[in-house]
C-alpha cells in the first residue's frame, strides 16, 4: 500500500484530478493517509498524502543495529549489517544508526529481496575521496532519518573511482531505488565530483536542514523530486533542484509544498524535466550570475559556466540555462514568497505557467516571465523590477493580481510579435507555440498590470482583449515604439487603460471596442508630470502622473460617454502619495496645456511596428 500512494506523485497535473477516487479508497485502507482531504484539483491531496508518508521519521533504538565510526574503524552491534574494513554494507531491512566520523570509506545498502531500510544519521560525518559518502545500489526504498538536534557531514573527491567501467555513483549521496528524507536535524553537504543528492527513481524530502556545495546539481530526482518541508542553503555549479526523466510518461515531475529555499546556481535554480508544482515556501535564488549578467550587458551571454566535466557528462540538458524556476510541461504555482535574480528568465515553461497566488520581486537579465505556449495569472503580487521583456508568451489571460513591470524592450509580448527575443539566432532565443502572423492573444479580465517599457507597452502578433482591471502603460520614448501594438484588434470593451508613449507609431483601441477611449498624439508630456483629464462639466475623471515623456495619451473608462468632449490638462503636480500612477481624491494643480479630445470607438493611429512591421490604417484623429 505504501508504494502505491508513493506513486500517485508521478503523474502529470493535468491528471491529478482523477486521482481523487483513488486516494477515497486509499484512506480506507491506510491510517497514514486518513487525515487527507480531496481537493477540487487534486494537486494538494496528492501533496498531503506524500508527506505525510514521507514525514514519518520514527524508529526505536531498541529494535535498531548501531553502527560507530571512528577514523577508518567500524563496529556493527546488531544484524543486517557487515563491515569490510572502511565500507560498510546494509543487506537485510531494517533500521540503522550511524554516528561518529568515517574519514575514508563508503556507507551501501544492497538488500536482498530489495527490501525498504531507514538509516538515521546521528552526529554521523562520512568521507570518501574517490565515491560515493553513501551508495544506496539496492533496495525498495531507502530513507535517510536526520537524527533531532544532530548535525551530519557528507563529502567526496574530485575523481571517483568506478566499478565495472559504469560512469555512476555520481553523487555524494547516490541512490538506485526510491530515496527518502526526513528528520528534523542538519545533513551538510560538499559534493567536489559532480552532484550532492541524486535518486534514479523517486526523492522525496520531507523536512530537515540541508547546507549543500556542490560543483554540479545539489539535489536531483529523475521520476520525480518531492519536497515537504525543509530548509535548504544551496550553492551549485550546475542546477540547484532538478528532476530528469523526461522520457516516461507521468515522469519527471518536481513539486513543492513548502519550505525555505536559499539557492545559488550557476545554472537552473529549480528545473522540471516535465512538470513543476509550487504550492507555498520562501524562496530566493540568484542564477548564472544573476541579472547583472543580462542578454544586454554581457557579451559571454548564453554561455553560462558549465558544471566541471564529470557534471556535464552526467546531465539530461541538451542546453545550457541560468533560468530561476523551469518547466519543459506545465508550472503551476499558487502560494509562496519569490525573489528571484536571475541572468535568464526567472519563470520558464516549453508549455504553460499558471499563478493562482504568491509573491514575486524579480530581476532579470532577460525575460521576467516566459511561457512557450500559455501564462494564465489569476492572482498574487508580481514585481518585475528588471527584464529584458516582462511577460510574454503565445496568449496571456489576465484574470487577476497585482502586476508591476520594467522591460528594456516590449512589456507584455504575445507571440513574438516584433520584438527582438523572436529574432532567429539570438543567444537565449525563446520560442513560441506558434509565430504565424495573427498568433497571439492578450486577454486582460481583472486585476491591476503597471508597465514601464522602452520597446512597446502591450505587444501582440495578434489581438488584445480588455473586459475589466486597470491597466497603466508608460511607454516608449523613441519613435520605433508604441504604448500599444497590436496586428489585428484591440478590443476596448472594460475596466480602465491609461497607458501614454511616443507619438510615432502610437495606436488606440480598435473601432470594434464595445467602450469609448480618448486618443491624442500631441500632447507636451514631461516625465513626472501630471495630467489631469476632465469631463463637459469640469468633473474630475482621471489624474495621472506618467513617468515618462511623451506626446501620445490613450485612455479608456466606463465614465466616458461617447461623443462627449473632455479636456486633458497637462504638466501639473499632484499631491498624496500612489503605487500606479493614478490618484484618487488629490489635488491637482497647474497646467501648462490643455488638449480637447472627445470620447470615441473610432480608431486612430498608426505605425510600423519595431523589428518586423505592422502597419494600420490612420483614421481621422479625434483630437480637437
């Protein structure tokens, strides 16, 4: 029974909710798992039954062989176990305990039966210069107990040394079979040959505190890696956390549940060979360099320092990549606290990203987030503080949360488009489900997106849809840019847009727009100044304090009423103080200018677009 419910985290997310049945009949067979509840996705039962398996580090000491090391000596009192002058080998199921320090020689657990064994590290520090610190060849499993109040050492050489021309162990902590983690005490880490912990099955972590250096990847699982709990300080020369078998379906997942995360990669911080689930913790994690290092500042760009040879020749990845959390499949996250540095992307999927909640400071030396086919973002607070492009992928749906960007190029980018990241042959190139001309879908129902780019604002190879939220657009500064750019519709149909840039290829919503919007292109606009828009009887509709130059201003609300006449004020100062852009109840005062615009569903504007060229037809300008 222990092994079927172990199974249920290999498969895909898209499937877990036909898993909830299967875990009913789970809970009326196995106490471990009574406690859980289905969930409506099943994605948090499926993490609930894990841990709770997982987390259950007991053992009697009465019932248990010890084992002591001192120097290359090792005394066996009990059964199960032998000792061969500084190795020792675990044979038969069962618990050991292990303390004192081994300073050359080598822990392996070859089962009969392929039997399920729990060691308890106990103050224990195991050295072997040419392998393995511990070589789990068989068994069903093997867990490894972080003995409470205890601190535990594993370390290996530079070269290893192998049996029977095989090119494995490769880690300080190697396992063939099901590994499992748990324990509440300390396990360090210093992995000089490739990798610190690797499982070629299923890795489950529990809890406990990992201190790990390692010149390849820290942690890996191939069919899958599970984290409950725990606390992880993590210095890699390759990736930090990854899961490989991308073979197999239903393999290769990563999930975490929570835990506390500090990680340094010189590649991926947290890499999936197929899907990647966050369910909650605190993460902060700085890749290949961090940002500093970004696709514009650094010539050596896309070549991120390779882990040493034996690393490299160990690894699943065709290619080098300094991302913060990565997905070949699906990302889903819905909980937890960000901050990532990254010099590639700081959220990548090959597929799609899903945010239902969470926290997000990120810096980027490319782009904030990216996603090959769809990003759907419900809900949480994301801060791209530097990118090369904010967001972007093939369609974006934004139904909620609280968005704020800065993109050296385009801000929100669906489907290439004309920016410069679609380019053919540019290092890091990202890649979309489809480039052909009208792919691409921006769809905004709710929630709160500030942008603040020096290519294009809103950037779609296709159309943009907005039914509801608030949108705020400083744009670009050069005439080769537009707040707005978009080859077939923008659907003006709710919420409100402010959004203000160059006038050279500025664009307003279409005339299929359902809601009236103002457009000018020639208005005298400092950076930090204020504008003031108002209605026929001098009613205050929108005071806006823009953060760029500009001559161009659209602007959208359910208060105009089309066909009327409003008044924009322009180079005032306000008072109070606003995260957006906009205020309310403030008093504005001021004004060099004013333009007359009136409330419209007739489009204008126009422009070639960037790198590729779009072009629209400019209709009658509603500017008076």
């Amino acid at each position: 029974m222990k092994s079927t419910i172990m199974n249920l985290k290999n498969k895909p997310l898209t499937k877990m909710l036909a898993l909830t049945g299967t875990l009913a009949l789970l809970t009326a067979c196995s106490t471990e798992a009574s406690t859980t509840t289905a969930s409506s996705d099943g994605s948090t039962t499926e993490a609930t039954v894990e841990s709770t398996l997982a987390s259950d580090s007991s053992y009697s000491a009465s019932n248990a062989t010890a084992i002591t090391f001192s120097d290359q000596t090792i005394t066996v009192d009990g059964s199960g176990a032998a000792a061969d002058g500084s190795i020792l080998t675990i044979t038969q199921p069962g618990t050991y305990i292990l303390s004192g320090t081994l300073s050359e020689g080598q822990v392996r657990v070859e089962t009969v039966d392929e039997a399920d064994v729990q060691i308890v590290l106990d103050g224990a520090t195991i050295t072997n210069s040419t392998g393995a610190a511990i070589y789990v060849k068989s068994a069903n499993s093997a867990t490894i107990t972080l003995a409470e109040g205890t601190t535990n050492t594993l370390n290996d050489g530079e070269t290893y040394t192998f049996e029977d021309s095989e090119d494995e162990p490769d880690a300080t902590l190697f396992s063939k079979s099901d590994l499992i983690l748990n324990g509440t005490g300390t396990l360090v880490i210093d992995a000089n040959y490739a990798h610190a912990i690797k499982g070629k099955d299923d890795v489950t972590i529990a809890e406990g505190t990992y201190e790990i250096t390692s010149v390849g990847d820290a942690i890996k699982g191939s069919d899958s890696l599970f984290i409950s709990s725990g606390t992880f300080t993590i210095d890699a020369g390759g990736d930090g956390l990854q899961s490989t078998n991308e073979e197999e379906e239903g393999k290769g997942t990563l999930t975490i549940e929570s835990g506390t995360f500090a990680i340094t990669a010189a590649s991926d911080g947290i890499q999936a060979a197929t899907d990647l689930q966050i369910l909650g913790g605190d993460f902060m994690i700085t890749t290949g360099g961090g940002s500093a290092n970004s696709s514009t500042a650094s010539e050596a760009w896309g070549t991120w320092a390779a882990p040493s040879e034996a690393a490299a020749t160990t690894t699943t990845e065709e290619t080098t990549s300094a991302k913060g959390l990565k997905a070949t499949g699906s990302l889903a996250i819905s909980g937890g606290t960000f901050v990532l540095d990254t010099s590639d992307d700081s959220i990548h999927t090959n597929d799609a990203i899903q945010i239902t909640g969470g926290d997000f400071t990120i810096a980027s030396g490319d782009d904030g987030i990216h996603a090959d086919n769809t990003l759907t973002i419900n809900d949480g607070t994301i801060n791209i503080n530097q990118s090369y492009e904010g967001i972007e992928a093939t369609e974006i749906t934004l139904n909620g949360g609280d968005i704020t960007l800065t993109s050296t190029d385009d801000g929100v980018n669906t489907a290439g488009g004309n920016d410069a990241s679609a380019v053919s042959g540019r290092p890091g190139e990202n890649t979309f489900t489809s480039t052909a001309e009208g792919a691409g879908l921006l769809t905004i129902n709710g929630g709160t997106l500030v942008v603040n780019a020096s290519g294009d604002g809103l950037d779609s190879n296709g159309s943009i849809e907005m039914n509801d939220g608030t949108v705020i657009v400083n744009g670009p500064t050069d005439s080769m840019n537009g707040t707005l750019d978009y080859d077939s519709t923008f659907n003006m149909n709710g919420g409100t847009l402010i959004g203000v840039g160059s006038s050279g290829m500025a664009m307003s919503p279409s005339s299929t727009s359902a809601q009236s919007f103002l457009f000018t292109s020639s208005i005298p606009l400092a950076a930090d100044e204020a504008i003031q828009i108002t209605g026929p009887d001098g009613e205050v509709i929108m005071t806006f304090e823009a953060s760029t130059t500009a001559q161009s201003l659209v602007f959208s609300s359910p208060d105009l009423v089309n066909g009327s006449a409003y008044t924009i004020t322009i180079g005032g100062t306000v008072s109070g103080e606003s995260t957006t852009g906009i205020y309310e109840d403030t008093s504005f005062s001021g004004g060099s200018s004013t333009v007359d615009v009136s409330a419209t569903t007739e489009a204008s504007g126009g422009q070639m677009g960037g790198i590729g060229g779009n072009s629209m037809p400019v209709s009658g300008a509603s500017v008076k």
